[in-house]
C-alpha cells in the first residue's frame, strides 16, 4: 500500500534490503510551521507485529511538544494496551497519517518535551517562531544540499540537538540566510508542491536588475555620443 498508493504528504521505503526496517518521509503540511520541510523518519517493525507496534522515531530533528530530542514519539497508537491503542488491524500507512496529524496539532495528554508545550499553551507565537527556525534549520537545509549534489548528515543520521533551547539564540542574520536559500530552490520545492512564489519574486529581482543596468549603459552611451559631437 504504501509504495503503490502513499498517503498524501508521506513516502516510505525499505533501508538497506532490510523488510524490518523502513525510511519514511512526511512533508510538513501548509500553514503549520513545518510547512516546506520534509522530515525523515526510522521505523522498525518487530517480530511480532501486527501484533506489536512498530518503533517509529524522527531522525530529523523537529521542534513539538510530543517529539522529544532523541526523535521519540509520544502517541496511544505506538504503544501496546492497557497504555496505548495499539490493534493488529492497524498498519504502518496509518501510523505515518496519524504522526502527521499529530505534528499539527500536538497533544496534551501525555508531552514529552514540557517546556515545548507550556509554550505552545501559553505563548504559542514564540512556539511557531522556534518551530519555524527547527524546520529551516533542519528540513530545509537537507533539501538544498541534497539538490546541489553534496551530502547531508541525514545521510549519516543528522545528529540531535542536546537541548531544546539551542536554537533560542539564533540570530536573525542566520534566518534570513535560510530563508534565501530556501527561495533559491524552488524548482526543488515545486517537486513536491511546494510553493513557488518567491522562486517567482527571485527570478523577478534579478530581471529588474539586469533592465537597470541596461538603462544605465544607454544612458552612458548617449552622454559619451553628445560628448563627442560637441
């Protein structure tokens, strides 16, 4: 099911020849702060399943109440009853559906990360602020790299963050860095429905551009011609 009719937004794969363990990507969906990111997944299918879970865990690194730093994921259906919801009838398609619902709207009920979620309740601009930073950071950056042709630590698995208030002290300079880049790749982004507007305005920049600097070497000839005929 997944490889012949994916969920929207998430792709799945076997690693390494292995039918025990799978690669998944989720696309972060529009208007939430993970939009334009993709964010790469590790799952593990035990012995037993369907009867046990899978083990799913982020190796992109994602700022959420529910995803702590290590890439675990606090949601009923991964975990076994009387904890969790875990049925036989249920399958990896609708495990992946649900994590990508959970990372729009995060749940209250059991948060691994508490501070994560204390801001999410009560702050929740500096939340989408940060969880904007994470995503550029971390499921952009691959994508650029990945579409220049260099390798990524993904490919290696990324590294986590060691603390979630790394990245408070990310300065602005840095963003806008970030988020030229990801303006630069739009015919990437445009692979996977992302959006292409400021593609759109770069391109646009650089004709606008270029008409100056046309205008100003008319300009000059004409100086230079009156010059001489004078």
């Amino acid at each position: 099911m997944l490889s012949c009719s994916p969920p929207a937004g998430i792709f799945c794969s076997t690693s390494k020849d292995r039918l025990d363990l799978l690669s998944a990507q989720i696309l972060g969906q529009e208007g939430t702060p993970f939009e334009g990111g993709v964010f790469h997944l590790e799952i593990q299918v035990p012995d037993r399943y369907p009867f046990d879970p899978p083990n799913v865990r982020f190796i992109t690194p994602i700022y959420h109440p529910n995803i702590d730093t290590n890439g675990r994921i606090c949601l009923d259906t991964l975990k076994l009853p009387p904890k969790g919801t875990w049925r036989p009838c249920l399958n990896i398609s609708t495990v992946l559906m649900m994590i990508r619902v959970l990372m729009s709207e995060p749940g209250a009920e059991d948060p691994l990360m508490t501070a994560i979620w204390q801001e999410y309740k009560y702050d929740y601009t500096a939340y989408v602020e940060k969880a904007k930073q994470w995503t550029r950071l971390y499921a952009m950056d691959s994508l650029l790299k990945k579409a220049s042709g260099e390798s990524t630590s993904e490919d290696q698995e990324r590294p986590l963050p060691s603390s979630v208030s790394k990245l408070e002290n990310i300065s602005d300079q840095e963003s806008e860095i970030n988020i030229e880049k990801v303006s630069h790749s739009a015919p990437l982004a445009s692979s996977v429905g992302f959006s292409e507007g400021s593609g759109k305005n770069v391109v646009r920049s650089r004709k606008l551009g270029l008409g100056t600097k046309r205008k100003g070497l008319a300009e000059y000839d004409v100086n230079c011609k009156g010059t001489k005929m004078s």
